[in-house]
C-alpha cells in the first residue's frame, strides 16, 4: 500500500522493474496500486519512449545485477 509523507504531499509506493527484451521495454508495477503497471522504452517516436527514465530504470537493474538494457552515455542532470 503506499505511504503519505507527513505533510501529505508526497506518496511513496513499492516499484517492481524489469526488462523484457523481447520487447525492448522496462515495465513498472506498484503492487498494491490497482493497475498500476506500465513500460517504457527509449525509441524515438514511440509513444511509450521517455529516454531519460529508461537510462536511469537501466542503470538501476544493472547495478542490481537483474537483466538489462545496454545503454551508453551518462544520465541527463534533468
């Protein structure tokens, strides 16, 4: 279940993320949250493209060890 912040203008949820490759999609889930789930890639053009996001989603499965996306460069500072 997610959890206001003590002012209440802050909800925190528990994320699910994975990579499919098959897809070329990172999915995000917030279990808890009904119908919370959703993918993005980083395909320009796409209507689920959000290349910044996806850098950061890849960059944290890879420093968790889960599969992956490759991606190149370093993360935007926005």
């Amino acid at each position: 279940m997610p959890e206001i912040s003590k002012p209440g203008k802050s909800v925190y949820v528990k994320m699910g993320v994975w990579w499919d490759a098959n897809q070329g999609h990172i999915h995000l889930t917030a279990p808890g949250v009904h119908g919370f789930h959703t993918t993005l890639n980083n395909t320009p053009g796409s209507k689920r493209c959000h290349d910044n996001l996806f850098r950061k989603l890849a960059n944290l499965l890879e420093d968790e060890g889960a599969p992956h996306p490759s991606v190149k460069g370093s993360e935007d500072a926005g």
